[in-house]
C-alpha cells in the first residue's frame, strides 16, 4: 500500500479573507495623514513675535490695557471654618477613657 498525501497543495482551499484586513489598513494610514497635515500644515505655524514687537509682556498688562481690573487671587485658608448649624449634643454620661 502506498501512502498518499491528503493535503496536497492543488487541493488546498485558499483563503481570500485579506480585503477588509487592506481595507482598515488604507484607513488607518489616511487618517494619520490627515491629521498630521491638519495638525503641522503650512497654514498652522505660530506666529511667535519677538518681545521688542509685542505690546505687552504679561497676561496683567495686556488686561489692563483692554480696560480690565486685575485682582490678586484671595488666599487659601489654613483651616476650615466651623459647620454651620447647632453644635453637637455631648452625652450626658461621659465614657470614661
């Protein structure tokens, strides 16, 4: 008797399951073009100006010179204020420690 090989390579049944696999690749690579043209495109760039040319050098100065009042910040308090309402009940027979 002689052994046959079942699994052949003409009988083999091929798979065509790699189009959707492309598909999302394709995708994916239009994707990250397009934000990184959105992002760095030409029509994006800062336009830094060197301090000799800005107006103002500060946040403040720029507000007060658009009419604005500048305030300092209200410091944080240390502690917490008491609750507001009645104070607790004490027992009327204390526990001793």
């Amino acid at each position: 008797m002689e052994m046959t090989k079942v699994n052949s390579s003409a009988n083999q049944v091929r798979r065509s399951g790699g189009a959707p696999l492309v598909v999302a690749i394709a995708i994916a690579v239009v994707g990250v073009l397009s934000i990184l043209i959105v992002d760095y495109g030409p029509w994006n760039k800062p336009k830094v100006q060197p301090s000799v040319i800005a107006h103002y050098s500060t946040t403040g100065e720029a507000a007060r010179a658009a009419g604005a009042e500048v305030k300092p910040t209200d410091p944080k308090l240390q502690v917490e204020p008491d609750p507001a309402g009645p104070k607790p009940v004490h027992p009327a027979n204390p526990t001793p420690h």
